[in-house]
C-alpha cells in the first residue's frame, strides 16, 4: 500500500499534485510521501507483535537526512555501512546508539568514529575484521560491542548481484565455522559479544526463504546465548515490493484481488512466519529491511524530450537516464512508467523508454506501452524510492537529481538539484599543464 494514486487525470503523492511538483523544482526529481513511510513503519512493527523487534532501517537504500530524521522520530535505528553514513545518521540529529554498523571492509577510521558515537553493535563479516575492531577499541580504552554475521548458505530466488547468503557470495562465515568465530572473539579483550547476524539477500518475493534461514541460524543463536549470554539476532532486511503493479497496488483491491496463493509477500505474512520460530529464543530481534520502508514510497518524475519514431520501434527519449536510476540498467529490474496526466482518449503507443546518455544501457524499458506522450510531458518511474538517488552517479557529467517530500498536503524540497559549480568544484588543472 502506497500514497501515490490519480486525483481526476492527475497523479497525486498524497495530496500533491506531481505536476505542481515539476514545475516548481524541474526534472528529474525523487518524490517521496513521508505517509507512505510511516505506514511501511508501523505495519513491519505491527507484523512482529509479541517480540522485542527493532527496527534498524538499512539507510544504503534511501540515505537523505530527512528521510532519516522520519525514521529516527518514528523509533528505528539504522543499519549503517560506512562513516559517510554515521556521519549521515548524526547531521540529520538522530543518534547512533540504536544502530548497527555492517560491511566488509570497515576501515580504522570508521571504526573510531563509530565507538567515538556509542555504536549498538558491529557486524564483523570475517576474522581478520575481529582483529582490527579489537585494535582499535583497545586504542580507545573500551570494549567493542560485535555480533558475526553467519553465511546460512540460503538461496534467497531473487537477482544473482542481490543475493548475498549462498557459500559464494562474499558476505559473513559460514555457519559451520561459526563456532570457531565466537570462540576466537571471545578471547580478544576489547571485545564484548553481544549478537548474531545474517541477512541472505534484496527482494525476496516469498517467505521460506527468511524460515530457512532462520530455521537454520536460530539453534546456533540459542547456543551462543547459553555460551556467551548474546542479547540479539539481527534477521537482517530482503523484504521485497511490488514492482509491476506498482500503482495500482497502492489500493486495498488489488491486494483483495490476488489469489491466494500468489499474494505477494507482505510483513503480516513475515511475521506470521517468523515471529513463532523467533519468540522462543527470548533475544532481543534486529530487523535490517531497507527497500521495504522506501521503496515504494519514492517515484522519480521526468520530462519527454522526444518521441522518435525509429523503423519498426519507437524511442521516448526522457530527461532522467542510468545516473540518475541505474536499477534498470544493473539489474534488468522493472520499472512501471505512468502519465502524470492521465489521458484516457490518447493512443496506445509502444516504444522503449530511454535516457539520453551515450550508452545502449541507458534504456529505462523495451517495448512498454502506455498512452501516447509527447514532447514537454511528464511520466513517473514508480517504486523509486529504494536503491534510486543513493546508487545515482554524475555520469556524462549529469548533476544529481533534486528530492522532494510530501507530507499530507505539504512539500518541501530535501535535496537541491546539483549545479554544474558544484559537481566540477572539487576538480583542478594541475600546474605541469597550464
Ligand atoms: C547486511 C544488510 N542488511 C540489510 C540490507 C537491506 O536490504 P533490503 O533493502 O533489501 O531490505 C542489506 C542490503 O544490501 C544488507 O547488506
């Protein structure tokens, strides 16, 4: 369920009109509807009931602060993967205290920062990262609070460069060397172990995979609790959104309407699932979920530069491309491309939808059809919101895009458009070429 839906001819985010929005900041820009956040909020909490769950929203997926300034009012914690996000976390005046610090490669300095900042915990990926963590608190005088994060060796069905427990993936221990992990840990004296952590991947569609997963970690979670008192297990985030249907699944009868047995995955659902095999271990639960929060609260808005009619297919060449929404182009993912004026009376038109940057990648979708557009009009990318401005580039020396959030019948502007001033500010002709 989302906040985005038709008023009349026109798509509103809440009760904005995104063409208002356009015309007032330009394109492309991110719109996200605070309401829609909040939501996603409280159904994953009401969906863990009976547990001691907290919420620590994966910030990779959406990290303006005002968004997590929103999630930070409405209690969670964050899931944080570098000191650009810690120091993220603290300028939007939320505390790092809830939060977890994940990674492969968690350098020095970020590690100082996060114990200088009274981080909850780290998730330690390896070995050799016990090590440093240990050098480091020790540096500082006090003891690291850790959990390993275990490889359960899940396949999670979903994209290959977004599965991340299988043996191969590069991701945690694996649970059979696990053991031999916290027995190392917990002979490091500036180390306090306090969880265990997993997380097997990005949209998943369906509930067995997380049982599996934690059908498999939760005896081992129960083990370390009676060896060395562990308080939490983070079950890591994965829930995935809808994609195709995106629009229309922001009203209750599209939901109604799916059959039973090919509803897709929802956080009542998840609980359902997972809070009977959690509740007997008696810890502390960590939920990691990012997409989920923002995913569908976000859509990118961007202007037709052209309809070229090409022999045999047709191009509706827009103004957002691959650096501002590169999913498409990684992933092959799907985007739903709507009108932000609906027009029920215009032609069907079928063409691929593409961006102007020099690349063949830059292709947003082939053969879509939707009503026919032209020049100056405006189109949405739906289920923008995750894994959309934070994963964008300058590339073909494009700025950043703007952001804008709704709330209610208000908007505000969150992120300027970058200026060509800005992007090339950091650049310089060194003297051996003047
Ligand atoms: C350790 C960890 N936790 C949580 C997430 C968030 O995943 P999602 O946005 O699919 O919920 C990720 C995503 O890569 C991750 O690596």
């Amino acid at each position: 369920m989302h906040h985005f839906h038709y008023s009349g001819s026109s798509l509103h985010c809440e009760s904005v009109d995104l063409a208002g929005v356009a015309k007032l900041y330009g394109t492309p820009t991110y719109v996200y509807s605070a309401a829609t956040m909040a939501d996603n909020y409280s159904r994953l909490q009401r969906g863990l009931a009976g547990l001691d769950a907290q919420p620590c929203y994966a910030m990779k997926a959406n990290s303006n602060i005002a968004i997590l300034r929103h999630f930070a009012n409405l209690g969670a914690g964050f899931d944080l993967v570098s000191g650009g996000e810690i120091r993220r976390v603290l300028a939007a005046g939320a505390h790092v205290k809830t939060s977890v610090f994940a990674g492969v490669g968690k350098t020095e300095a970020e590690i100082k920062l996060a114990l200088e900042n009274g981080i909850f915990s780290f998730h330690v990926e390896s070995e050799p990262e016990l090590a440093r963590i240990n050098h480091v608190a020790g540096k500082l005088g006090v003891k690291a609070p850790i959990a390993i994060r275990v490889n359960p060796d899940v396949d999670a069905h979903t994209h290959a460069k977004i599965t991340t427990g299988k043996s191969d993936n590069k991701f945690g221990i694996p649970l059979k060397h696990a053991a031999a992990a916290y027995e190392a840990a917990a002979k490091y004296p500036h180390l306090q172990i306090k969880g265990v952590q997993m997380h097997i991947g990005s949209q998943l569609t369906s509930v067995a995979p997380f049982v599996e997963a934690v059908e498999k970690v939760g005896p081992f979670a129960a083990e370390l609790k009676a060896k060395y008192g562990i308080t939490y297990f983070s079950i890591g985030g994965g829930m995935g959104i809808i994609y195709k249907d995106a629009l229309a699944s922001g009203q209750q009868a599209w939901w109604d309407a799916q059959p039973a047995d090919q509803r897709p995955l929802t956080p009542e659902t998840y609980g359902a699932a997972l809070v009977p095999r959690l509740k007997p271990l008696g810890l502390k639960i960590l939920l990691e979920h990012g997409r989920f929060m923002v995913g569908n609260s976000g859509v990118l808005v961007a202007r037709v530069e052209h309809l070229k009619r090409g022999a045999g297919k047709n191009f509706l060449v827009v103004d957002a491309a691959m650096n501002d929404l590169v999913r498409p182009a990684m992933y092959d993912s799907y985007h739903e491309i709507v009108p932000l004026h609906r027009d029920s009376s215009r032609r069907a038109l079928v063409a691929d939808i593409v961006g102007p940057i020099c690349e063949s990648g830059d292709c947003f979708a082939k053969d879509r059809q939707l009503q026919e557009l032209g020049e100056g009009e405006l189109l949405a990318f739906m289920s923008a919101g995750a894994y959309g401005y934070t994963m964008a580039s300058r590339y073909n020396t494009r700025g950043m895009a703007a952001e804008v959030l709704v709330n209610g019948g208000k908007f505000e502007l969150i992120n300027t458009r970058e200026t060509f001033e800005q992007m090339i500010a950091g650049e310089k002709v060194p003297a051996f070429l003047k």
